[in-house]
C-alpha cells in the first residue's frame, strides 16, 4: 500500500547509478559503499521517505515499478526489455483475464510483465526445457509477487501446447519458426501471436511458417531507445546506446477457409 | 468471448492496407472498395472467419487488440502511438486495481490503454480543458469498452487536481512543467510520473520542474520504431518511417526531508 | 570563380522547398511559381547576389555544391546519397589522382562524387549494361562538370573489369557478390573495396565472396540521416524520415599466401 | 606507390579488432601480444603481404584508407568522426582546389580529411587557440602526408580570420555561434558554412546566429551509423552502438540587399 511493511521489495536509490531493488526486512542488513541500510527504522512510514545509512548518507525507499522488476530479474539469459515489453503487451490485446501462452521462458522478465497484465483473473502459461531457467524465473516471478498467476511448464514448446482456445500466445526461441503451427492450434479464432529475435535469419523464417500456418496482418519491426541527457543548457543524447535487442513479429490467426 | 456478436467491434481485414475496426451489427453494411460487407451473415461464428463482400472478396474477421484500438481512435490531435504508451505503463506500474492521474486527455489514445491496464479495479482520471476533446474522447473510450474505468473532467490540470494518494500520474501537455508541482502533491510517497513531449526545449524546462519538486530516479529517452519488410530473399528496413514522436521522461515522487 | 557567368550551374533559391539547380544563361527563362527568371541581369555580379522574378520576388542565386549536384541528379533509379557517398569516399581513401572502378553507373549520382574527389589526375572507370542508363549518367556528370575525369563503360561488370592495379572499387548492383573476384583481380594489393545493398540477404551473400576471395578488414554498416527541424524554443527531429537507403560494406584486398 | 617503401604507413592487420596504423621502417620493431614485427624483410614488397611475427604468426600489411588515418589520430579531445567528415566535405562542396577555413582544430582529424580533399592546390586555415592542441594536429597531419596543405593558426577564431575570399568555412568549437559573422566575411558569396555542436542549445544558438547574419539554406541534421554483424545465418545489428557524435549545420551565404 502507501506504506513499507515488513517484507516488501523497495527501490532503494542513492542516485541514478547506485539503485537497487531489495526487499525490506526489520533483521537483515544491506551494504553498500555508501553505508549500511537497516530498514527497521522506516517499517511502517511512507514510501518516498529517506532511510539514514551507516555512513550517514540518505537513501530514498521508492516504489518499484514494473520497469524496476524487469531490470532487476537475475538474468542468466539475455531477457526481454521494457521497450519492446510494453509494445508486445498492448499488440497481444493482454488485459486482465487473458489467458497467454509463452514459449521460452527463460528468466522470466517478460513473463513478469504479462501476468501483471492480466492478472488476477488471466494466466501466463509458460514453456521452458531448461529446468535451471525454470528456477530462476520461478524466484524473479516471486519477488515480483506474480508466481500464482503463472505456470511454469518443464516441457518443450517444439512438442506443442496443451492448452486451447488460448488469447495470445509469445514466442522467445532462438528456432521461432518451429512451434508456429502448435500455437496457431491453441489460439482463438483471430487471436494474436508474437515471436521476439535477434537476427534477420529468424524473421525471414518465422514470417515464412506464420504465412503458410494461415496467419495474417502481420508485421515486423524492431525499436530503439534512445536515451538523453537532460542537462539545463546541454541537453543532448547520451553518447552511448543498445543499438540492438532484437526484431518483433506479429499476426492473428485466420480460420481456414 | 470467442464468438462474433451482435455490436463487437471487430478487425475487418483484407489486406495489409486495407483493414479497419468496425462495429459489427446485423442491419448495417461497411462499403470497402472490394465491396459491401455486410456482418449477419457471421454473427455467432468464430473469430478468424471469412466474410463475403459483395463482389464476392474474402474479408477476414480478427479479433482487435489495445493496439488496433489506438491506432483506430478518432483523433483531431497528435496521439500517444503504441511504442510509447506500452512502456509508459510499464514505466508508472500500471497494473489492475491502480489509480492513474493524466493530464491532458488529448483524443484518449494513451487513455485506453491506460485504463486496459488498470480494469477493473483501478481507474483514470484524465484532465482535458477543450469540451470536444472531451467528448472525442468519450467516443474512442466508449468504442473500446473501457468508458467505466475512467473519469473524463473537464477541468485545468494546471489548476491542480483533485486526487490524493494517486498510483501514478502521466502528463502529456504542451506545457508539463507547469503541472509537476501539483502532480507531486496528488501522488503517493515514492510513485512514478511520466511526461511526454515533442520538443527538447520542454524537456529541459520539465526535468528542471522535477528536479525542484523533489522528484528523483529522473530518465529522458525516445524510442524509434523502425518498420522490417520481410520477403524472404529480399529482407529490409521500410524506406520511410515516423522519424520522431516525442521524449519520455520518467521520474519517482520523493518526500521531502 | 566568385562572379556569375554564361553557362554555370547556379543553386536558385526562393526558400526550403523552393531551390532549384539551373543553368545560367542570358537568353533563357526559368519559370517558377513566383514568376519568370531571367539571368541575364546577373551576368558578373558575385555569387549571393539577389535576382528578382517577373512577380518581383526575391531569389538567391547560390553556389552548388557537391551535395547540390548529387540531389539534383536525373534519377530514373534509386541514387546512392550524400550521407553514405561521403563515407565510401573516405573509406575508399579516394583522394586526388586515385584511379576508382565502379560497377553500376546509375544515374551516376555516387560517379560525380567520386569524380569530384580525384580530379584532375584521377580517374573514374564506371562500368553500366544498361545503355539508357549511360545517357542519363553522362549528362548529369557534363552537368556537374566532371565528365572528363570518367569513363562510362557500356560493359557487364560480371564479366570482369579491363582496369588493372586501381585503387579502389566500388560496387553499386543487385548481386554484388557475382563481381568480387573481378573487383580482387582489378585492385591493387592491400587496396579497398565498398559494396553498396539494400537488403541483409545481399549482404550477407557480398560478406560471404569477400571472405572467400581474400579480402580483409571487412565491415558493414548503415548510416541514417535524422533531420532536425531548430526553431528556438522549439527543436526537435522532424516527423517523418528516410528509414532505410542501404547496407554499406567495406573491405581490403590481402594478397593471397 | 604500390609496393611497401621504407617509412611509409600501413595498415598492420591481424584480425578485426587488432589493426594498427604503423610506420614501415626496416630498424625499428613493432611490438604484438601475438609476436615482434619487423619490417625489413618485406621492404619493396607489393601491399596486402603478409609479414610474419617472431611468433610466426601471419599480420597482413594494407593500404591505409584517409578513413584509417581519421581512426588513428592521437586524439587528447573528441574528434569529428568519418561518417560526419564524409558529409562534411559534400556539403562543403570540397573539391581539388578549394581553400577552407577551419574554426576549431582540435586533434586535426578533420582537418585532415579536408586537406585530404581539396590538396594538392586547395589549402586548409585552422585556427585553434590552444597550443598543445596545434603540436598534436600536426603530428596528425604530418603522419597523414597532408601536412603541406594545412596552415594551423594559433589564433582565436572568434577575432575573426584574416582569409578572404573563402570557398568554405567549417566550425567545430563549443561556442559555433560566436564565429558565424566573421565566417560570413571570410567567404565568397554564395559559398557554404558548417558546423558541429553536440547538444540542442549549441544548434539553436548556432542556427540563429546564421540567420542573423544572412545565411540561407539552411539545414541541421544528425547521422547514426550503425554496423551490423554479418554472419551467415545469423546476420543482426551490433549490441551496442555510439548513439550520438553531434548534430551537424550547413548553410549558405546570401549577400545583403
């Protein structure tokens, strides 16, 4: 709620590169090169309030947002970053009570993202054969306070998908182009899909199976965060940037004739 | 559900350029130049179906997502496209049951997104001080069922609102700067506010208001959506694309010491 | 030189959108929507100067410059333009009195700069199949005064290049792989080659007969142009742009062992 | 020429990222994590020779592009880099024969591109009012052989310059808008202008200050160059990227009425 209780994931921010999102408890500690946090002394006050270090330095309690969640999943993987998770939920149509099924879990960044979208009713229904991504997905989606709206699937995408009548479905495989014809059986009638790639390889291959699978409006593009620097007098963008995360496709199932 | 009904606005698509968000209704018919649709012939079948023209053309009838739902508003302004509004509300940490304060209503393209993310439980109260973007707005809300969740008020931002203890608040003004003072006593202790804007002369002014409003965890960036054509051999970015919509600027409320 | 003359290419300037390159001479008109121009009364007064139209309207009469030249092209194709021309010139190292192969004239729009850039001892061998091509190309480069610092080769590059120990090659076609042995054959030792493709299947097919010829050094990238519209107190990039021209790929000649 | 003579520069290439710009002189050794060259043994050798290192490892010696010389400078400031120097010099309309002012050298990376460009008759002015900027310039430029086409001014350059008649004027300082009048008297009418600022508040400043004093066509842009990892079957854009160098101004001068 509005205030910070015993166990809450807080962003605690010192300035813009010493933040960290970290969960409030009265016995543990947490260190850092400005000083030792104990959060026992701001259990119970407001979000936004300032937390003295060791050092005597302030630290800021904020709340994290979903944005923070994602950046701040252990990652063993490359994951799915907010730019291109924000465009992949509202082109998937996900709002409270969809049903989803993503193939490729992996650190579960995306994951995340989807069931805030469409919980509490909705479900993400993700794939994984990677047992140790399973379990590093499993704890990023706790700490986000999302697991009971996901279920982590230890099974292989490629094989097909048990589900039916399914709202969306989200592909994040490096082979795309294989389980394409599995999601377009567990869709809805005009339901949308989504695959996320690197490389132009995978595009030209996976817009191929979404064709002959009877997939239409489809559409292919790729965006680019720029950041700038906002300095009164010197505003510019910064000099260095990600250049590349990866290519988005989309489409909807059409019935057969 | 996964049905046609009487009264859904549905995607009625041809071909890539020809595809339109329409209301389905069994007495009206939609006049295309590959013919006139008319809709009671699929009422009750499922989403993905063909229908008919009556130059015998096949249509095909897809479900509509948030995005088509943006891309289809009526709009006598500039609108939030689907780049922006997705990171957006992952960015404010919109999710089901949140209170979103927004500043300048516009034809309520960002709006509906907003209240998609926040339905049922949560709620929009969006700012507008022109009477026919109000009710512009109220036509593109109500087309995409999502008028309930949100409180259009014909009021001035500028003046201050009137919530208190809000989740979030998005501003998207010609002048941001001159509401984050009363966006920060409407937000809870450590929220998100959000501010979009075209030039980098707004920029500089509306950081420079955060920073005095005691906001911190501030970051200004744009994003480039750049469009692929994929055919297989022949693979490339599209010649033209939109070069510029606007920055986004992100911060977290602070409480003052 | 500074002063106007019979003959010469001059940038007539009314505004942004309304500069023409022209010919001026004493006893033609030029008709604009602004009124007629007559140059003869500018005959020897500087460059810069004022010229006014039929409707009393002021025109600036401008030196082109490369860039003008380039724009102004006849282009029954698509051009290669100023942005990626400049990088090819310096990553060619052309300079004055280099010897340059270039395979697909065009409309000779990259010819003229390069042309530019190693007259007068330098020299262009520009190789084109199609005749009407030839014509096109020959008159814009008598127009932008360095037709004798190139010969147009009505020959099939894929066939080879009669030209031995150039300095540089640059290799404008649909299927630029067919002609990188014959670029390796024509180049000096250690010299460099570009290669200019609008799709990733080109280039990744270019890539692959460099590597296999021998070259060394290889590298691909694109540049793309945002143009910002500066206003004061309210820049910013302007809306719509140019997203994609195409892929540059630069390599050098390695001896073999 | 075409063969390896004693004092020339090379470019030494072991594989992408292991590339040195060196002089070729027969007692000196050059030192390697993958062995001692020695240059001796292929003196008088054609370009693109392989030259083996005390660890008998294979190091090719290519021909140095004006680009390679740009990237090698010794650089104690920012330098404008070759995708920028590329346009520079089109809009510039730099040709053999053209006489420049430069405001600005800095290392002289540049400078050395335009000398590059309008030697062996044209002539390159370039004031710079920082000492140890001059010595490090003219190391650059003498390495580059382009030292004889170059005066380096130790002058402030918003004094103005003592040139007339300028075919064209390129800026390249913090404060461009301070030099615009001066650049205004030192060119030829008609001619072209130039700069290059990083930030918003330099071009709008740089951009008026144009305005004011009578130039036209004007036009203000950016260039993002961004490379692409060409790998069959696995062709992408690089990760990471330089996101931002400057924005870049051209104009050109009218004469007053």
């Amino acid at each position: 709620m509005s205030f910070i209780s015993e166990g809450d994931y807080v962003l605690l921010y010192f300035d813009e590169r010493r933040k960290w999102l970290v969960k409030a408890t009265t016995d543990k500690e947490f260190h850092t090169h400005k000083g030792v946090i104990r959060f026992g002394s701001i259990m119970g006050k407001p979000y936004g309030s300032i937390v003295k270090s060791s050092l005597n330095q302030d630290f800021w309690v904020l709340r994290p947002t979903t944005c923070d969640f994602i950046m701040s999943v252990e990652r063993p993987t490359q994951i799915i970053y907010p730019k291109d998770a924000g465009i992949i939920i509202l082109k998937l149509g996900l709002k409270p009570g969809a049903l989803v099924v993503e193939a490729g879990t992996g650190s579960g960044a995306l994951t995340l993202a989807m069931a805030n979208a469409v919980k509490p009713d909705g479900h993400v229904y993700s794939y994984e054969v990677r047992p140790e991504f399973i379990k590093t997905a499993s704890r990023n989606l706790r700490k986000a306070g999302v697991l009971d709206y996901v279920s982590l699937k230890s099974a292989d995408a490629k094989l097909g998908f048990e589900e039916k009548n399914i709202d969306a479905v989200m592909i994040d495989l490096g082979d795309p182009w294989k389980v394409v014809s599995k999601a377009y059986r567990c869709l809805k009638g005009g339901a949308p899909i989504a695959s996320f790639s690197p490389t132009f390889n995978q595009i030209e291959k996976t817009v191929g199976a979404m064709k002959r699978s009877n997939f239409l409006d489809l559409e292919t593009f790729e965006l680019l965060l720029r950041e700038i620097r906002v300095d009164k007098g010197k505003t510019r963008p910064v000099t260095f940037m990600v250049g590349h995360t990866g290519y988005l496709t989309f489409a909807k199932k059409a019935l057969k004739k």
